[in-house]
C-alpha cells in the first residue's frame, strides 16, 4: 500500500506528464504551423520571369483591340519596357516588378500600366493618372506575327486622301490622311489643322483597312471598309471615344491649302506675361533679358505627343544654329488636377530631355483653350496645342503656328523645318 509521500509522487508525475504532453503537443503544432507558412512564403515569392518581348494590347469600344509590342528587360537590378512603334522606338525606365505585379510609368506623359502576371499572362490597366480614365490592358509573350492578315489585298490606300470626321452630329472636321501600302502592309499618318496622329500602321484585309498606334500617350485605332464613297469606319481613342469618319480621294484636296483658306484670327494686344518657371525663377515679358531678340513662345503641355515632337525640334535647332539673339520659352497648359502634380510633370520633362530654355507653368487644372486665351489674350486664337509663336526683335508678333507636322509627316516636316529656319533667319536679319 503506497504511503502518503508516494501518493504525493505519484500525484505530482502525472500533473508533470499531463504537463509535458500539453507543451509537446503546442510545440507540434507550432512546428507545422511555421512549416506551412515557409511553405507558402516559397510558393508566393516565387520568382516570375517577365523578360523578353510581349505582344501588348489595349481593349477599347466595341471590344476592338489596338496591339502593339514590348519589350520587358532588367539590368544591372533597373528594369526598362521599350515600346515598338512603327518607326519610332521608345525607352521607359520607369518600371517596378515586385512580386507578380508590373507598374510602368509612361513618362512624361501621365500614364501609367498598372498588370498582374497570371497564367502566363499580364492582365491590368493603361491608365491616364490625371483624368482618372483606364482602358483594358493585357500582354502574352512573343511576337505579333499571328496578327499579319491571311487574306490578300483587294484594295489599294496608297496616297492622300481628304479625311472627314464627324464627332457630333453637327460637327465636321477636315484633316489628311497620308499613306503608303506594299501588299498588305500599310503606314502613315493623319494630319489635322492642329497636329499629326503620329507613326500609324496597320494593313489591308480584303476591303478592309486596320491602322492604329500606341506611344505611351495616345491609343489611336482605325477600322475601315472600302465603299463606293471611299473609306468609311470609326477612328478610337483608348476606349471612352469612338468617331465616325469618311476618307475621300480628292485630287483638289490639300491641308495646307485649306488651312490658309482658315486664318487664325489675329489679336492687336502686346505681348505681357509673368509666369514662374521649373527652377522657381519669375520669367516676365517683355524684360530687358528678351530686349532686341528674337523669341519663339510655344504654348504646349507635357501630355501633348505633339507638342514633345516640336520640343525636341526646337532642342535640335538650338543646339545646330546657336545665336545669342534667338530664345524660346514654353508656356505650359497643364490638365493635372494640382498645382503640385504640373510641377512635377513639367520638371519631369525638362529633365527627362534637357531642355536648355525656360519652361513655364501658365495654366493647370485644365487645358481648355478658350480660358488658355483669357491667360494668352496676345494671341488671337488657340487652336491647338502645341502653338508656336514667333516674336520679332521689337516684341511682336510676327506669326502664330498652330499645331506641328512631326516626323511621321515626312514631306510636311521637311518643309515646316525649312519655313521655320528661313523665318528665323529674316528676322535675326533684321535691326
């Protein structure tokens, strides 16, 4: 018979044993526990490889898609996306990767593509930060071989045609269409009174044309079909604008000539403005700074594909025709809602390409021209942004420019570059 002492014991063991078994049984549990989430640490932070090239594209109405190709590649831990367009190549080393998640800043544009790998593919949003306005986005490795078109060409686009385009039912908007077709294959551009669509390509089905373009800034897509009246469709803007429009041949037909037959109206006002620049310094005209030079003002916006086309162009002739007589200034319209966020794009941009000239904040929170005119009153008519124009050494105006034919005009811009250096020249001529 166990005494009072060893039933204590024995008490006392199976308390401990109970004990133990509690504490081995949480410390099992635990163990698996920490298993599993290093288990599922490594299958979530599993690497994804997204470098090479992908075949973009961007959904607007209609469920109609404007492709296009990338390429996703990382040096030295920075990543970059080079975006093909046309004739242009086009670098952004904005990107971030973390995780499955792809974030690409369109700089200096206010777009961004915002993706998730899934599957094998990237799915997202091309968004437009500042107007809160996103289209469809998504990506599948590879090349756009698949989309060159099975069926010949019935057709042929080669040439200029007289574009008509109908955004409201009592609107009517004239501009050029320009372009060049081998077999299938088509490119070109459209010009307009206040600027070109830039690099188009595309190709003929049958009797069917398809053109688009997508730089970071601009998705434009074209859908056509050949009728007895010419090339009838509807031309999309990412996937909140669709227009109706009619492509005509009409030998008569020329923009420049219509153009001039379309005077901007002309204002008598001197030239004044005071606007702060990206360094925080106060640009005034007129000022002794400016006194007996010759000036080009260009109201532009760092949104606008054109007016960077006529940024670089102005970059290049400074650079090739230096005069300490010859200035230019930008007046920049900004649409960003805050004051701070325009700070920040302009900044952007004059540091992303160098811009050796002033560049001013005029106007932000929207880029409606009519209250860019109340701002500019010197000028007679913005129709368009970019809007070049040209001061004399005296202060006044000597010709106001709306628009700008870039590169992908070709001829146009051949022979804008050529205008502009001989105007330059006869007023730098002058006393």
């Amino acid at each position: 018979m166990p005494t009072k002492q060893t039933r204590l014991f024995l008490i006392n063991w199976d308390h401990l044993s109970l004990f133990f078994n509690n504490i081995m049984k949480k410390l099992l549990f635990c163990l698996l526990m920490a298993s599993l989430m290093v288990s599922c640490q490594k299958t979530t932070s599993k690497k994804v490889s997204l470098q090479g090239d992908w075949l973009g594209s961007l959904t607007v109405k209609d469920g109609n898609q404007i492709n296009f190709l990338m390429n996703l590649d990382q040096q030295d831990q920075q990543w970059q996306m080079t975006l093909y367009n046309d004739r242009e190549t086009i670098v952004y080393d904005q990107v971030r990767v973390e995780g499955d998640s792809l974030w690409i800043a369109l700089a200096p544009y206010d777009a961004v593509i915002k993706a998730k790998y899934t599957s094998g593919i990237l799915q997202g949003v091309y968004h437009k930060e500042d107007l809160n306005r996103s289209t469809p986005f998504s990506a599948v490795p590879g090349t756009p071989g698949s989309e060159n078109p099975t069926t010949s060409a019935s057709i042929n686009v080669d040439g200029s045609w007289k574009a008509t385009f109908f955004p409201k039912p009592d609107v009517v908007d004239i501009a050029q269409a320009d372009l060049e077709q081998v077999g299938t294959k088509v490119r070109g551009t459209v010009r307009t009174p206040t600027g070109d669509y830039r690099y188009l390509s595309g190709y003929v089905f049958g009797d069917s044309l398809r053109l688009s373009t997508f730089d970071g800034a601009h998705p434009y897509l074209f859908l056509a079909k050949y009728t007895d009246r010419g090339l009838e469709g509807q031309f999309y803007y990412e996937n909140h604008m669709q227009t109706p429009f009619l492509w005509s041949r009409d030998e008569t037909f020329s923009l420049d000539l219509w153009m001039q037959q379309h005077p901007m109206a002309d204002s008598k006002l001197p030239v004044e403005f005071t606007f702060m620049d990206t360094e925080g310094e106060t640009v005034n005209y007129p000022d002794a700074v400016w006194k007996d030079k010759v000036v080009v003002l260009q109201v532009m916006g760092s949104w606008c594909p054109n007016c960077l086309d006529e940024t670089k162009f102005l970059i290049d002739y400074l650079a090739n025709n230096p005069n300490p007589d010859l200035a230019v200034i930008a007046l920049a319209v900004e649409y960003a809602p805050t004051e701070e966020r325009a700070w920040q794009r302009l900044k952007n941009l004059k540091s992303r390409f160098s811009i050796p000239y002033p560049v001013t904040l005029a106007q932000f929170g929207t880029s409606d021209k009519v209250k860019a005119q109340t701002i500019l009153p010197f000028i007679g008519e913005i129709k368009s942004y970019p809007t070049m124009v040209i001061l004399d050494k005296q202060g006044k105006v000597f010709e106001v420019h709306s628009g700008f034919d870039g590169p992908a005009t070709g001829e146009a811009h051949v022979r804008f570059k050529a205008e502009f250096d001989r105007k330059i020249n006869e007023l730098l001529s002058r006393d």
